[in-house]
C-alpha cells in the first residue's frame, strides 16, 4: 500500500530540475561567468574611460542579441581637440531623423562653435558703480558640450548608469564623452502611437468626444489644457523594479487635501513588484480592501471626467501603455453616476439617476425575489398570474432554483461569447443566440417563458451600471440573493441586505467612507446621489476636506444682481 502511495506522489509531484541538457558545457559556462563577472561588479556610476563605458552598455543591453540596440561610435570635435564619443539608442523608439540632425550633425560637422582657437576663453563683463568686472570662465568640456555643441531642448545630463538605462528604455537616446564622467540624455522619442479617438467605453450624448490613450504624456497634455491652471502638478512615479512603468499623480496642489495626496504616493512607492503593464493592475495592488469585489476607484477613459475630479479635488492616476486612468477616492454613489450627468440639465440628470438606481436594484434582487415568491410567498401574487405560472410550469421537470441558475449561466456565456468574438459577428450572435436557446428551451419545456423575461429584464437592468467594475460585483451579487430567496425567502433576502448595507458603511476608499454623504450624514443637499442645480453646488464634497471649500459664490450668476 505505501508502494503504492509513493508511486501515485511521485507520478504527480513536481520537481524542478537543477540541471538542463540544453545548457552552456562547464568550460564555457565558467568562462562566460568569468568574463562577465568584472563588469557586473563595477560601480553603477560612470565612468571617464569610453572603452568601459562602451563595453558596459553592449553587455547591459545585450548588443550582439539585440537587433534593435543601436551604437554608433564617431569622433567628437571640440575647441579644435578631437574625443572619442559614441551614441546608444533603441531602433523603433527613437527618431533617427532627430539624433541626425539635432546631435550627430552639430557634433561631427565642423563650425565656428567647436573649432575656434582654444586659447580664447569665454569672457563675462559686469558693471558696478562705474567699475567694469570681467571674469574669464575655466573651460569646462561638459558645459561646453551641454550648453553650446547639442542644441536639442529636452537635454540632460547624469552620471549614473540607472538613469541612462531607464532613459534608453523609454526611447531617449545617450550620448558617452571620452574623458568625462557624465552622459547626456536627449529625448528624441519617436515610437508609434495611436491618435485620439472617441470615448469605446463611456459614450455620451452631450460632451466632450476624446478620450485617453496609451501614451502617458498625450494623457497628461489633455489634462493640462482641460485643467488649464498653473497648479496642476503631475508627478512622475516608476512602477515595478522590472519593467519601471511609469505612472503620473496628478493634482491641484492649492485644492487637494494634502493627506490624500501623501496617502497615494505611498502605497506607489511602497509596491514590490516586477512589472504592472495596465491600471487594473494598479487599481488591485493599491486597494485597501482586497477581499472585497467593490473598487475602490473609478476607472475611466474621458478626460473631461478626469479634469472634472481634480477641480473638485481629487487624485487622478495615469499609468504609461493604458487608455484608462484612476480616479481616487471615490464613493459607492460616484460609481452610480455618468460622465454625462453634469453635461444636461439637473432635472434630467435626476431622472437618469433615478432609472439607473431601479435598473441596479432590480439587476440585483429580481431573480432573488422571483424564487422568494414563487416558493415561499405565493399569497403575495394576484390570481390570474398564479394560475399563468403554474400552468407554463407543469411541463418543467426542474425546480425554479435551479431553472433560473440555469438560465443565469446561459445569459453571461451569451454576454462573454459576445464580448469575445469579433465585433461585426459579437452583436449578431448574442441575439441571435439568446432568441434561439431562449425558444428552444421553451419549446423543450426545459424552462418556463416567465423565468426568460425574469431573466432578461435583470440582464438589461446590470448594463446600466455606468462602471464596468460595479456591474461585475452586481452580477455576483445576483447569484448571492438567488441564494438567500431559495433558502429562506423574504426573510433571507432581508437578513442578506442588511449585512450587506452594513458592510457599505464600514467601508472606505482611501480613508473615505463609501456611503458618504450619507454613513456618516453630511450636506447631502450639495454632496448626495441626486444633483441639485449648478447654481447651488457652491462647495465641494465635506469628505475631501479639501483646502478650498468653494468653488463658487453664493451667488454665481452675478448677471441676475447687475452684475455686482
């Protein structure tokens, strides 16, 4: 018997390998390590010798592997003395016609600025009370170079390896000097990016038509023109010992509550992690709340809505290589709410917030509330429809439980085929789908035709969740009451609501609470799920605590007073 057990442990338990045929043979595996072994331990500054530098950067970015890791050695002239130079750069992220004309051709091609005598020396004059100061500057090759051979704008300079490396990785390109410790880094990006385009995700009527793409500066500069105020401040934080995503904190340094800022940073700086490539990575690894399937931000594509909540004082997260930004903190009622409710009218902003509101409730309890009825409470329905269910039942060989389970499992493989096939056949073929497994199923008496309009109307009721986050924690939520009303019916549900709301109030986003201004009560004149008219939305949310509590007058609209 223990043979056997051991036999079954041992044909299903893995043990990773120590030793690979298809590896380097022992000479040439300690010859490789040893010819590497004293560039990895140099020190991470640079160095004034070309040739260590050179050879650094080919072992760093495995120049006989890579194609695209382009070095290109030249002779560099400078007050009539020749230096050996050399440029690194990316083929494909860098603009080749830039490093041309902006770095190799001032730096090669002789001029007055690097072959005049060098016995001429830069000459400053200052006068002071009649009495003229001149002061001869020291030559110095790397302001010389800097300030007067790269008439690129976007230049700096560095003498650390880890910058440059992060640099070239990003599409800049460096420039190695013989004889100096420093690297100068111009940014000469060139990569192909995509264009803006029309919001796929949050469309609106009345409103702005862009939306964000992948490029992290392309964002920023949208929020920059919509924000419009010198204020703004957009702070630049790496992401990932790996791949250093780069990721942009933007806020309104004379509005944000300085806490909230402070609080963002930190958990930013304080991820351990190899790489992040989108903001749904980062919106998981900074949610306080992890076991919970509520977000913790909003996640949006607009930008419009985005510059919206830095005025009101919010933080927005922009992540480099994702369309979508964060928007943190946020509360369970900003969730409910459209990019379009502040583009119309209040009185019609009302009204759709009061349809979506019925539209989440019914996504939520319909099923549940179906089976609490039909099992347990049948007094509660008139007659006529009694005797209807009953009748399209007799032929159904399943229970309700089970019948709208069922149905429910059919809906979100109808809802994810949809999503996943290509665009022009998904639409076709989930109504299509739906209204063949929908007739058949009827017709095979396998469901009754009520438990398919029960269905469908909580599956049109879940798409009008406005955030994509909230509409999957709603539809696992359905299948928790479709529980509860089976087990225990009306009082289930009660007892499943109330645990449920009392989770909403001890949770929080960002140190606020997610039923504010509600749990705890607050203006909700000013702050709650329902707007009020633009003219009375004198101060911004209490929660916030932001620096400015208003961001209008008492009396906006200065024109009905005269003006005054």
């Amino acid at each position: 018997m223990n043979k056997f057990f051991s036999y079954l442990a041992d044909s299903f338990r893995y043990i990773p390998q120590k030793k690979y045929e298809f590896g380097l043979s022992n000479n040439d595996t300690q010859n490789n390590s040893n010819s590497n072994e004293p560039l990895e331990n140099l020190n991470q500054n640079i160095f004034p010798s070309i040739d260590v530098n050179l050879e650094y950067i080919k072992v760093k970015f495995n120049s006989l592997m890579n194609s695209d890791i382009k070095i290109r050695e030249f002779d560099l002239t400078a007050r009539n003395k020749v230096y050996k130079a050399f440029l690194v750069y990316i083929d494909g992220m860098s603009d080749s016609k830039s490093i041309n004309r902006f770095i190799l051709h001032p730096l090669m091609l002789k001029s007055r600025a690097n072959t005049f005598n060098k016995n001429e020396e830069v000459v400053s004059t200052a006068v002071a009370n009649n009495i003229t100061v001149k002061k001869v500057k020291k030559f110095n090759l790397v302001d010389y170079i800097f300030s007067c051979l790269i008439p690129l704008n976007d230049t700096k300079k560095t003498q650390e390896f880890k910058d440059v490396i992060n640099s070239i990785n990003s599409g800049e390109c460096a420039l190695f000097v013989d004889t100096i410790d420093t690297c100068f880094l111009s940014d000469v990006k060139g990569y192909e990016r995509r264009s803006i385009d029309t919001p796929k995700n949050e469309v609106v009527i009345r409103g702005s038509q862009e939306s964000f793409v992948e490029n992290i500066r392309t964002n920023t500069s949208m929020l920059r023109r919509m924000v419009n105020n010198e204020n703004l401040v957009i702070e630049n934080i790496n992401v990932g010992t790996v791949s250093k995503t780069k990721c942009a904190v933007c806020y309104l340094k004379d509005i944000a509550n300085n806490d909230l800022v402070a609080e963002v940073k930190y958990r930013m700086n304080n991820l351990d992690i190899d790489y992040i490539i989108s903001s749904g990575q980062l919106e998981e690894l900074i949610k306080e709340n992890t076991n919970s399937t509520l977000p913790e931000t909003i996640s949006t594509e607009r930008p419009d809505n985005a510059s919206s909540s830095i005025l009101d004082g919010k933080v927005v997260i922009i992540v480099n290589g994702s369309p979508f930004c964060l928007i943190v903190p946020c509360t369970f009622f900003d969730l409910l709410s459209s990019p379009e409710d502040k583009n119309i009218n209040s009185k019609y902003a009302n009204f759709l917030k009061l349809v979506r509101l019925l539209a989440c409730t019914i996504s939520v309890l319909l099923p549940g509330l179906y089976i609490a009825i039909t099992n347990f409470h049948e007094e509660l329905i008139p007659t006529e429809l009694l005797f209807s269910i009953i009748s399209s039942r007799q032929a159904v060989p399943i229970s309700i439980e089970l019948e709208i389970i069922l149905m429910e499992i059919a809906f979100e493989l109808i809802h994810e085929a949809g999503i996943r096939v290509p665009s022009p056949i998904g639409p076709t073929m989930g109504i299509v789908g739906a209204l063949v497994l929908g007739d058949a199923a009827v017709s095979a008496s396998i469901v009754s035709p009520i438990s398919i309009i029960i269905v469908a109307i909580t599956g049109l009721a879940s798409f009008s969740a406005p955030n994509y986050s909230l509409e999957f924690h709603f539809r696992i939520l359905r299948f928790i009451f479709i529980f509860l009303g089976a087990l225990f019916g009306f009082i289930g549900i009660a007892i499943g609501l109330f645990i449920y709301i009392a989770l909403l109030a001890n949770f929080s986003s960002f140190g606020i609470p997610y039923l504010s201004p509600y749990v705890p009560i607050t203006r909700i004149n000013n702050d709650g799920y329902f707007l009020s008219p633009i003219w009375k939305r004198e101060e911004r949310q209490d929660v916030l605590n932001t620096k400015r509590k208003n961001k209008e007058s008492h009396i906006s609209m200065t024109w009905k007073q005269g003006g005054n």
